[in-house]
C-alpha cells in the first residue's frame, strides 16, 4: 500500500486589500467590532475590473505549487478543486484549472465542502494515492467571495468575515508509512444546513422565481449565518476532531508541532488552542489579514507557515476545518 505526502505549496491573495476602515465608509460597522469579535484587520478583495476569478486564482497557487514540486503542470494525474464560489453554476472551477494548465484529459473534480473542502480534498487526494489510481494530484481551494456579499449595513454580520484567495498544494505517492498523511478524518451533520448557507438561486429558488417575487425582504441570494450557532459547534467539533486525529497518530496535542486550523474566526481558534494547551507557536493564524477565505484557508495558511519555515521535516502537522452543512475534518502529516 502506498502512502502520500505533501509536495509543493502555493498560494495567491488578491492585491486589492480591504481594511475595517474602509468598510466603515461603506456600511455601519467599526474597526473594534471587527476585530474585537473576529480578530480580522483587513481582507483582499478582487478589484473591479481585474480579470481574477475563482479557477484563475487557483491557477495561480497551483503554478507556483507545481514548480516548487519539481513538477510540469502534465505530471498531474488528478485535479480536485474545493470551492464554495466556482465561476459557474456549472461545469466546476476544476476543469477550468485543466484547460488553463493545459493538462490533456486530466481528470478534475469539485468539492462542494465549503469550509471543510480543503480538509475533503486532501483526504480524497489520500484515497486515491493510496491505492494507486493517481500518482500526482493537485489538491486547490480558492474562493471569490467578495463578489456576492452584501456590502450594506443589512449583511454586515456576515460580509466583513469573509475574504478572497486561493492555495493549492501537490500530493503525491510516497512508499514510506512513517511520513505524510497519517490520518484524515471527515463528518457532517446536514440538519443544521440552513445555519450558514445560501439558499438561491438553485434549484430551490430558481431566479425567475426570486424575479417574479420582486420582495426587497427577499434575501435568499446572499449567504445567512447564525453566527452564535456556528460558533458554539464550531468549537466542540474542533475540538473534536483534533483529538481524534492527534489519538489515532499516536501523538498527544503537546505533540502538534504545527496546527492548521480553518480561518473562520480568530475567537474559535483562541479556544482551541487554549483548549490544548497549545503555544501562539504550535497554531499559524493570519485571518488577521486575509479575513476568513473558506477552501482557501488551510491551504493559504500552510503555504504560509511553510514558507516561513515554521514546517519543515520532521514537523507534526495537524490541518482541522468546521463549516457550512455543518461538515467538519482533520487530517494528521508527519512532515
Ligand atoms: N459591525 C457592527 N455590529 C455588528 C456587525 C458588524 N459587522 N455585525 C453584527 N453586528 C451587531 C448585531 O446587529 C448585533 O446588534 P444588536 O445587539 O443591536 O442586535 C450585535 O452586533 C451582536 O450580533 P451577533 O450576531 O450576536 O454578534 P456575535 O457576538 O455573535 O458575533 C460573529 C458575530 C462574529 C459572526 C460570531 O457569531 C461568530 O464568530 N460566529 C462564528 C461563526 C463564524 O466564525 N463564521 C465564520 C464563517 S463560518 C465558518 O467558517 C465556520
């Protein structure tokens, strides 16, 4: 049996950066309530007029993972692509990334996970490694979300969360057992879907429907959180899922030498990380600066610790996720 391992990072983030401040000229909010409650500065946004998308902003993190791989975009065998904002309602974002890498007929799927979809990815990535179908997969989460928030005061809760960005990362095989992915372990809870979603346009709620109502109450096309809600399951499952995985390597949390945990709040990951009695050394937060970018913030966050050489070999590396659905996930690497 193989097994697989990390093998190249990428990241891209939008220039246009967003702060609280600018956000106060727009809707009422203040730079204290933001960061008092989330911890997040200031996020990117796509730039009017700038020609990034999703699948564009995926091509960009998956070149530089792909060349710091020692790979060529036609080694990869398997393209998996978390979003929860793909260009289109269909085909997915991930055949898009094939097309502009130029990848001949490789295949390429979408993993509609949203927060956790990263988490998914790379567990999927594992699966496929593992028994041998794939060799090289690029494993991508990219999210253009700043295009569909509501920017007024009406969704202020929610809009100043979130960010756009995408990360991406190459898996491949690996015959050593001892290193790599060691664990994932993935869940979900689909009776609290409608807790933090965006009900239409979809089959739903088609448009024509939201068209015929005319209602400015109508708010379906904009995504809804319960925040309190969210936030009360986020750190239990967190938790959770941690602890099984650290359980199932053998390890105990004082082990983690790197813990990746979803952008979602910077409040939760405070709580997780006091939870295991962790130091602001073993958890990599930076959603003080890019807000929280869903799919994207594990792989953005990793690349980033790595690339300040805060993983290297020999790391023990926990990447954990709670979101929409609710899902949830983690997945334990021996660097
Ligand atoms: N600026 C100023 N005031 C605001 C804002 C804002 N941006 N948003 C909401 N408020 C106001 C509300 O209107 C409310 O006012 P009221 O008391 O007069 O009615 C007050 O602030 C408190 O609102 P709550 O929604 O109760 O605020 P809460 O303390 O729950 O914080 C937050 C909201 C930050 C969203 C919090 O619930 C949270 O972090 N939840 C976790 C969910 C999460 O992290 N989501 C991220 C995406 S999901 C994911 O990735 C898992």
């Amino acid at each position: 049996m193989f097994n697989s391992k990390i093998i190249g990072l990428g990241k891209y983030l939008p220039d246009n950066v967003v702060t609280n401040a600018d956000l106060e000229k727009i809707m009422d909010t203040s730079d204290a309530w933001i960061q008092e409650r989330t911890g997040i500065k200031e996020r990117r946004h796509i730039a009017k007029g700038s020609d990034d998308s999703t699948s564009l902003m995926g091509v960009k993190a998956s070149k530089i993972a792909i060349e710091r791989a020692g790979l060529t975009p036609q080694d990869i065998d398997l393209i998996l692509f978390a979003t929860l904002s793909p260009d289109y309602y269909f085909p997915g974002s991930g055949v898009l990334v094939q097309e502009a890498l130029q990848i001949p007929e490789c295949p390429a799927m979408d993993i509609r996970m949203q927060c956790s979809g990263f988490v998914y990815a790379v567990a999927t990535a594992d699966q496929f490694i593992k028994t041998g179908m794939y060799k090289n997969v690029l494993v991508i989460g990219s999210e253009y979300h700043s295009g569909g928030l509501d920017m007024t005061t009406r969704g202020r809760n929610i809009s100043v969360i979130f960010g756009d960005g995408a990360g991406a990362v190459v898996m491949t095989r690996s015959e050593n057992n001892e290193t790599g992915i060691l664990n994932s372990q993935l869940h979900s809870e689909g009776k609290h879907a409608k807790e933090l979603s965006l009900i239409g346009p979809s089959t739903g709620r088609w448009v024509p429907e939201i068209m015929e109502n005319n209602d400015p109450d109508d708010i379906s096309y904009y995504p809804y959180m319960n925040g309190q809600f969210v936030f009360k399951n986020a750190v239990v499952r967190f938790s959770e899922v941690i602890m099984a995985g650290v359980k199932k390597a053998g390890w105990k949390p004082e082990n983690i030498d790197m813990l990746i945990p979803h952008q979602a709040n910077l409040r939760i990951s405070q709580f997780v990380q006091k939870k295991f009695g962790l130091s602001d050394t073993q958890v990599y937060n930076n959603i003080q600066r890019y807000g929280n970018t869903t799919a994207a913030s594990i792989p953005i966050a990793l690349t980033e610790a790595w690339e300040e050489g805060k993983i290297k070999e020999g790391s023990k590396v926990v990447l954990a996720a709670f979101g929409s659905g609710f899902t949830w996930g983690s997945v334990s690497i021996q660097w």
